[in-house]
C-alpha cells in the first residue's frame, strides 16, 4: 500500500538524527578525554567534565533543572526505579554481563522506588560519575561477559561522585544567579533552601552543602 509521506516530518526526523549522533560524537570525546586523564582526578578535571557535558547536549546555562535522565541516556545509561531485594540499597550500577537479559541494554542505572524524585535524581548524577570516572579505567570489563556493579548505599560517601553529582545539578553559575534571587526575595534561610531546592529539583542537604561550600 502506497503511503503519503509528511515532507516536514521526515525532515525533522533527518535532523533529529544528526543532532543525536552529533550528541553521541560529543560524550564519546568527554569520555575519550577523561580516559586520557584517568590517573589525575580532581576537583578541577570534575568541575569541568559537568560543565562540558552539559555545554555538549545543549543544556549549559539554561533555565531549568538539569535534565540528568536525558544525560545518563546520551551516555549509553539507562535509568530505571526498582525496589531492591535490600532497602537500604539507594542506587546500582550495571554494565554488560547479563545486565541485557534484564533490562534489554549493556548499561543502568537502577533507583530505590522508595526514594522521591530529588534524591533519585541525585542518586542517577551520582551512578553517572561512577561510570565516566570509575568504569572505564578497569581492564577486566573490556570482556562484556564480566559483570560491573557499582552499590550505592545512603551511608556512603565518596568527594568525587558527590562533587560531580553537585556540578552537574545546581552548576555553579546558575546557582549563584538563583542564590542572589532567593536571598533578595526570601531574607529567610530555610525559605531559601526550599526555593533552591525546587528550582533544581535536588535535596535540601545538598543545597545547604552548596551554600556552605561557596559562603566559608
């Protein structure tokens, strides 16, 4: 059967088609990058790898929460929200082994259901940072039959995944411009946790370790 053909719509489907590759070009040369700077991590190389990812999929400095989902996915990391056999378990990592049998794709990232979406928000920023930082380094993975997991317990804390999981949520210039604004509208201190909370969609005990680190 013949079939009449939308000129605007295959049109736009050629572009969205060159704008993802031209997406995929660009994490597959922040993740060439920091592969040639793997032996020296710190808080500067982080910084800059959130700033240059969200300069790549178009979301620097834009007025909005950071589309973290949109940016695990451009990396080849699918999200998902289960409910762990172990509740205290926050967030995972998989990657390759049988991780395709149970979720149709090489590469996840699984969120405790439990959780709201703030912190589910943070917790994939924070899978995120384990991939492109921790992941990529070990030679025993090349072999796609062995199994990477990454268990993310609310209790631990690691300054790298945290620091970039902060860049990347509430990037430092946005979160000035919106802290002066909150302060001039709220002149309350929880009101302005609250305000900045929202407006980035993260929790509050990671605004106030924002504000911390900026003010002391």
């Amino acid at each position: 059967m013949a079939q009449i053909i939308n000129y605007n719509e295959a049109k736009k489907k050629v572009l969205d088609e060159k704008v993802n590759k031209t997406k995929n070009e660009r994490c597959n040369d922040i993740l060439k990058n920091l592969k040639e700077k793997r032996e020296d991590f710190n808080t500067e190389i982080i910084t800059r790898t959130a700033e240059d990812i969200l300069k790549a999929l178009g979301f620097y400095n834009k007025r909005m929460s950071t589309p973290i989902i949109k940016i695990s996915e451009a990396f080849g990391v699918k999200p998902y929200k289960v409910s762990p056999n172990d509740n205290n378990i926050e967030g995972q990592l998989f990657i390759n082994g049988t991780t395709k049998d149970l979720y149709g794709q090489d590469r996840v990232i699984v969120v405790n259901k439990k959780n709201d979406l703030y912190f589910n928000r943070f917790v994939v920023a924070r899978q995120l940072a384990v991939f492109l930082f921790n992941f990529k380094e070990k030679e025993e993975y090349k072999d796609k039959k062995n199994v990477f997991i990454d268990t993310y317990y609310s209790e631990e804390y690691c300054k790298d995944y945290e620091r970039f999981a902060t860049e990347i949520l509430m990037p430092i210039k946005m979160f000035v411009k919106q802290y002066n604004i909150a302060v001039e509208e709220f002149h309350n201190h929880m009101f302005i946790i609250i305000y900045l909370s929202r407006y980035f969609e993260v929790p509050e005990y990671l605004v106030e370790r924002r504000i911390y680190e900026l003010t002391h």
